[in-house]
C-alpha cells in the first residue's frame, strides 16, 4: 500500500473525551505505578540475575515514572515520564551527579529525543521542542510546539519517539482501542515528520501499538516492537519484532495478528499473507516496549548489532509473564531469529512486582541503561570479565 504524504498533517480527530473519561484514561496508565518514591536502598537490585561477568546497579532512584530515554553530546541523559515531568540527570564516569526537572505539568511526556542542539517531548497529541536545554537545565526555556495537531486519544497515546538516519522524526499513532477498525492512515500506523513539524507522512500500516523502534547500525533499516492484541487467551496473539526496510509496509493490525492469526472479528477479508510477517514472536503479553541495538565497546563481541528489548509485563494474563529485558539475536536481513533472558528478577515468585522495564539505552562507554517507571529509576548494567 503506498504510503500517504502530507503537507501538513491533520488527522482525524479522536472522540471528544469529557474531562472524567480522560482522567479515567489517565489512571489506567498510572494503575500499576507506585505511589511513593523509591530508593536506592529499598530496591532488592540484587534478585536481578544477569549473563556471568554483568553487573546491576541503580544509577538513579528518584526519577518517578520513568520511560523513554534520550543522551546528549554533553552527557545529559534527558528521561521521559507519564506523570507530566520530564528529567535531566547530569553523568560523568556513569554516575549521576546532578539531577534536574525541565518540565512539568504536560500532558503523559512519555517520548524524548534529542536532535540538533534541542530535546524533542511528546506529550500525547503534540510534540514540544527545547531548545538549548544543555545549557539551560537550572532555567529551562518555555518549549516551542512542534505540531499540536496528532491524535487526542489517550488509549495507546504514549508516544516513543526518535530521530532517524534521515534527519526526520519517527512518531508513531497507536490503535484508539484494543481491537477495532480506525483510519488506518492516522492510527494503527507509524509515520515520519521534518524536524520543524512539516511534510508529515505515513510510513507503516498495520501496528497496533508501537513503543519502541531503532535503526540497524548496519543496514540503517526501521526495526520495531509491537503489541499485540488482548482478549484472545492468555498464550496469543505474540508481540511482535518487526522490520520495515522500505515505506508503505503493512503489518496486518486489525486483521492479522503476529504474522499468522487471523483476527476472529476482522480477518474474515483479508488474510494473513496480504500482509509482512514479523521477523520474531517475542511472545503474547509481555509488552515489548523500548528496544536498541547494541553497538558499545563493553559487553562481549557477540552481543554487537543484537538488539535489546524492555518486557513491560502482562497486565491481564492468568499468570503474569514479561518484567525483563531480552536479548535477540538475528542476522541483518531479518533471518535466524533467536532470543534469550538477559535480565530478569523483577518479578516475584509469588507473582507480585517490583518494577517494570520501560525502555533501554546504551551509553557511550558501552554500559546498558534500563528505565523502570513502576519503581521510578534508571539502572546500569556494566560486564567485566570474568
């Protein structure tokens, strides 16, 4: 299907949401956060089980709903947040040395990303730019609105967002619901924008909800993460890990479901082979979010170009699955998949949870950086031989 070019987009609008509907939206998203800061100290790191020769530990504790992740030249890890801040922690030799709030009150900044000198946020039907910031961290200016214009609808509203090797900004329009029929060219969809707001277009169809997308390091082709769909049984459908080597892609949402289910209510027409499979099933109800590949100077030669992937964890599975990060292992063209646990613990025995991985970031040095927005922190993982 050709992808759609906009001048200017202006999608259609969604629902109008009273002002309890929208608090009820909002606090779903925050259900499953906690309600006091945690610290480093309370927080059991050590059930936290690794690959031998990796290291765990709390970069920082006090970064309450903490999502996506952003790093400047200068060293400013700059975190998203669904509470309405949005953070700038100051790192040197991979610590914290100063901690900083650039924004609050907006509306779920869950998406940050930096890009020429300025911090992009999104903040559900818009995207806001600060420009400077590095500079200005004690006396952050008044952002500039970006576009104002993407969808209200806060069901899949939070918003990853990165900066591709074209210079653009990939924004991504999650499905309104768990499973319906939206305007595929404004939501279910991944789309692309210039830096200042303009020449919007749609680039992927048929993505439920997308939280976390990067580039090969090799090929520079689109790989994503997607959610897959609830209500069908606790072992289907998979999330998904998928790659768009090209526009115009579609990836079967609402009608397929992981590359080979069709959907009981909107499958009847439309196949599964009218559509791109997934290059790998990374299970049903983990909720894959923020994934990277690695490139870093750190960690073992065999982990270079694999990718790494927060597990959300299950929200409405009879017995909870997810809470971890996972590695995979899969050649450039999207071949030989394979996957492991790399790091896991969050997750009890007894089936309750301490924290939730978000999102992951390499840094520079090579070490791995982990968001957890239930437990409010940002971990580092480090390997030395062993």
């Amino acid at each position: 299907m050709k992808a759609a070019f906009l001048t200017m987009f202006r999608p259609r609008p969604a629902r109008p949401r009273s002002r309890h509907g929208r608090l009820l939206a909002i606090a779903f998203f925050l259900l499953n956060l906690t309600a006091t800061a945690t610290t480093a100290a309370s927080l059991p790191i050590g059930r936290i089980k690794l690959p031998p020769g990796f290291h765990i530990e709390v970069l920082a504790d006090n970064v309450p709903s903490a999502r996506e992740m952003a790093l400047s030249p200068k060293g400013i890890l700059y975190v998203g947040s669904i509470d309405g801040h949005v953070y700038a922690l100051e790192l040197r030799d991979g610590q914290v040395t100063a901690r900083h709030v650039i924004a609050s009150g907006l509306d779920m900044p869950a998406g940050v990303a930096w890009h020429d000198g300025a911090l992009y946020v999104s903040a559900v039907s818009k995207i806001l730019r600060f420009d400077a910031i590095d500079d200005h961290l004690t006396d952050p200016p008044k952002p500039a609105v970006v576009t104002d214009r993407l969808p209200t609808a806060y069901h899949h509203g939070l918003k990853f967002i990165a900066f591709g090797p074209d210079g653009k900004l990939y924004v991504p329009q999650g499905a309104p619901c768990n499973i319906c029929l939206p305007d595929r060219d404004h939501y279910a969809m991944l789309g692309r924008m210039d830096a200042d707001g303009s020449h919007y277009e749609t680039i992927a169809r048929g993505i439920r909800n997308t939280v976390g997308f990067a580039w090969h390091p090799v090929t520079h082709e689109l790989w994503f993460t997607d959610n897959g769909r609830d209500m069908l049984g606790d072992d289907r459908p998979d999330d998904e890990l998928n790659r768009a080597p090209r526009s115009g892609m579609d990836f079967g949402y609402p009608f397929c479901h992981a590359g080979d289910i069709a959907d009981p209510e909107f499958g009847k027409d439309h196949p599964c082979n009218e559509f791109t499979p997934p290059v790998a099933k990374l299970g049903a109800h983990v909720a894959s979010l923020g994934m990277r590949f690695y490139t870093g100077p750190m960690f073992p030669a065999d982990y270079r170009n694999n990718i790494f992937i927060a597990e959300h964890g299950s929200w409405n599975r009879s017995r909870k699955v997810g809470y971890r990060v996972m590695r995979v292992i899969v050649d450039a063209d999207g071949s030989h998949p394979r996957q492991e646990v790399f790091a896991q613990g969050w997750l009890m025995p007894d089936e309750s949870e301490w924290g939730r991985p978000a999102d992951v970031l390499p840094l520079p040095d090579g070490s791995l950086l982990i968001s957890d927005d239930y437990a409010g922190a940002i971990y580092r993982i480090t390997w030395t031989a062993p």
